[in-house]
C-alpha cells in the first residue's frame, strides 16, 4: 500500500471548496484552521476543474485549470512580476486553454465541434489571428489561471503548516466539450467533426436501474499506448502537484470501460471493453515515482480491478451506507474492512447519512438499529463512529454528517441533472463545540 498515506490511523473531511465562501482564501483557512481543531488530517475535495453551467466538477471544461470562482477576490497577486512569468513558462496547458476559452467567449454555448471549421480544426493562421485580434481576452483568462495557481498554493502551504493533508479528485473522463478534447483530437475516440463516436457511462446499478449514460468521449486507447501514455502521466503529474493525494474516480475502468455507442438512448445499449490500466500505472510510476492515488473501486468490481490495485498498491473505498443489504459478509461492514481502505459514511454521491436512514423501509431501518445498537436521530452519529472505529487506515466523513443534516444537504444524486452541486456550509456552522466534540471522537479511536 502507498505507506505516505496509511502509515498511521488519521480521520478526514469530505468538503468541496464551492461549499466555502472565498475558497480559495478566507473560507479554505478558517475550515483548516477548524479541522486542526477538531482533530483531523486531511481535507477531501472534488475535482476543481472550471465547471459548465450545472456545476458538476466531474464535467469540466479542462481538469488543468482551476475553478476560478473559488477564488478570494480580496486576495489577489501581483501581477507581472517573476513568480507570474514563471508560472507561464510552466504551464504548458494554459495557451490552449486560453484559446479555448476566448472562442467559447465569441461562440456562447456552441460546442467546439460547431465553431467555424478553422478555429474547430486549430488552422494555425486562425489561431495567430485569434492572437493579434484577442489579447486582452487570452490575458485575462491567463491572469486568472495564474491567481487561482497561486491563491492554491498558498492553501495548501497553510494546510501543511497546521498538519492537514490535502485528498484530491480526478474524475476518469474529460467533458466533450472540453479544451483537452480540442487540443488533443487524436487522444480520444472522435469522428472527423469532433463529435464522440462512443461515449462513457456504467451498466446499471444501486443509483440507476437503467444504468448511467455519462456522455464523456471515450480514450483512444491504442494510441494512448503508442505514445507512452503521455496524456495520462501529464494529467498525473500535475494533479500531484496541486495536492498530497489523489483519488482516482471510477478506479475500475482501468481493468475494463463501459463503451455505449454515440446515438444509443441510454447506458444499457453498452459493452465491457479492455483498458491498458496495468500498462498506464507502470508506465506512470516508472515516469512520476510511487503514487499516492486511492482507488474509487465502487460500482461492478470483478477480480482483475481488485488485482490491479492491489498489485500497485492502492487503498480502495469502502462506504458503510452500502453495508446494510442484510448480508453478514457485505465488504462495507465494518468487521470487514481491511486496513489498505479508506471508509467512508457516504461519499458526495450519497445521500446524507440522516437522508438515507429516513429514506429506509422499516426493515432495513431495524437492521441498521440493530448493528448499531441506536435508533433515530442518534444514528449520523452512530455511523461516525462506526467509520472511525473501523480497522481502515483512513476514515473520510462528509461534513454534512459530522453536522446531522438530512436530505436537504445532499450535494449530488447520481443520474438527475438539475438541484445538484448547490449546498452551502450554513453560516456559524463550524462551532468551537463541534470541533471538540469531533476531537474527542478522533481521540477515542486513535485518529486524532
């Protein structure tokens, strides 16, 4: 197992930094400052990509850029100075990105693949123009970018300062109309116009009976090989340079991707597919060193995901909501997780703990009683403490559970398109109280 991770038994936060006001400054440090408090190790985030307009970060326009309004607009950089210059220099993504950017600017929602073929196709004497006639546009967007790197970079300095580690999250797939999927054609699999010829999602499953039907585009996988995977090892690389670890969305489409083709109607017309995980992550470690990444291994899992990650040596998840299906040997039990786990009491696709109890028919309401020894309001609470007494070398408790709050917090349903990514930390919410409350429990189980 990655041992920087699970060398000794810590208890994290599950909190997106849109929940924060001025993420990126005021709001990120006084939720440290919090965290430290209350005893924990780790804060997790989502992907922090800029999102479209429903604000899914696992739908973003690039995963190299940062969300820019997470930033605190009261702490600003200078600009123009050396640390700017060198940020530039470095960024090897960002002139794409501003390109992309300033187009989607002139064409509002019309995706890359409908903009006039020169500027779809990347016609190198369209793009000088787009230079010459839009400079201040690609400056602005080349300033935020280097704000949000450096407001980032200072977070997380603070974070280590107080002994808080930063978990990351990089979905598997790119938005189809994103400015990877643009400047890097030949990585995906694409038609001559840009559109996705067949597009990811998952079978059905405990979220949707009809499966989820994602849309992404898929890899083009047998190129991703021909090159080293360079696409995959550039994302790694610096992903790992914004944060301490990194889970892996979707872990399981390493061994094998759920392939529907473009024009079916939903996720059940698809098709098990082989992906070259083994060679990526060995490709990976052999170019990055040993990964620090967590392995979303939820969903359909056959043996050959759970030989891959434990061959690599990557914790995987476990989510006590998903244990109580009347099985004794449930793998989300507590009794039987193993310590190269991360446990969780929902993740940011379920429902709050407090939502899901309300939700149980009578029987399993009674089961859940009766493995907790509780019933009721106590049982968010109940389940905290089952997450952080588990044997799991890290627990991860949404803050809303750490809260008590019932459905009206969820922060997303899986397969539903509108009232998602929305709930705020309520003002006045992080109590000296609560903070010593969860230091005590992190305490108790040997994870402060």
């Amino acid at each position: 197992m990655h041992t920087a991770l699970l060398k000794r038994r810590r208890a994290g936060v599950l909190l997106h930094l849109t929940c924060l006001p001025d993420a990126l400054g005021r709001g990120g440090r006084g939720f440290i400052d919090w965290l430290a408090q209350a005893g924990f190790g780790l804060w997790q985030v989502l992907p922090v990509g800029p999102t479209g307009v429903e604000g899914s970060p696992y739908w973003v326009r690039s995963d190299a850029a940062g969300n820019t309004l997470l930033l605190d607009a009261h702490e600003l950089p200078p600009l123009g100075g050396p640390e700017q210059r060198g940020f530039l220099e470095a960024a090897s993504w960002l002139e794409d990105y501003a390109r992309f950017e300033t187009l989607a600017g002139r064409y509002p929602g019309v995706p890359w693949w409908s903009w006039p073929q020169e500027y779809r196709d990347r016609d190198p004497r369209a793009l000088a123009q787009l230079e010459r006639e839009h400079a201040e546009e690609l400056r602005r967007v080349r300033d935020a970018q280097f704000a949000f790197a450096w407001q980032w970079a200072r977070l997380r300095a603070y974070a280590h300062e107080r002994g808080i580690e930063l978990l990351g999250d990089l979905p598997f797939y790119v938005a189809p109309d994103s400015a990877e999927t643009w400047a890097q054609r030949e990585q995906f699999q694409l038609d001559a116009t840009g559109r996705p010829r067949a597009v990811a999602g998952v079978p059905p499953d405990y979220f949707s009976q009809m499966g989820q039907l994602w849309g992404n585009p898929l890899y083009d996988w047998d190129h991703m090989r021909r090159d080293g995977f360079h696409y995959w090892v550039q994302r790694l690389r610096l992903q790992l340079a914004r944060v301490d670890v990194l889970r892996l969305d979707h872990f399981r489409a390493l061994a094998a991707h759920w392939a529907v083709p473009a024009a079916a109607p939903d996720a059940r017309h698809g098709s098990w597919q082989h992906t070259p995980g083994r060679a990526l992550l060995s490709t990976a470690r052999l170019r990055l060193g040993p990964l620090p990444l967590v392995a979303e291994d939820l969903g359909v899992i056959t043996p050959d995901v759970e030989d891959l990650r434990r061959d690599f040596g990557l914790p995987g998840m476990r989510v006590l909501q998903f244990a109580f299906d009347g099985k004794s040997d449930n793998p989300h039990l507590p009794h039987m997780h193993s310590r190269d786990t991360v446990v969780y009491t929902g993740t940011h696709d379920n429902d709050t703990t407090r939502g899901w109890y309300d939700s149980l028919d009578a029987a399993a309401r009674s089961h859940v009683d009766d493995f907790l020894g509780t019933s009721g309001a106590a049982i968010p609470e109940a389940l905290v403490r089952a997450a952080l007494g588990s044997v799991a070398g890290l627990a991860v408790l949404p803050l809303q559970d750490l809260l008590g709050l019932g459905s009206e917090a969820r922060f997303n349903t899986p397969a539903t398109a509108v009232g998602n990514w929305r709930w705020r930390v309520p003002q006045g919410a992080l109590t000296p109280a609560l903070a010593a409350h969860s230091r005590h429990l992190n305490e108790l189980h040997g994870r402060a």
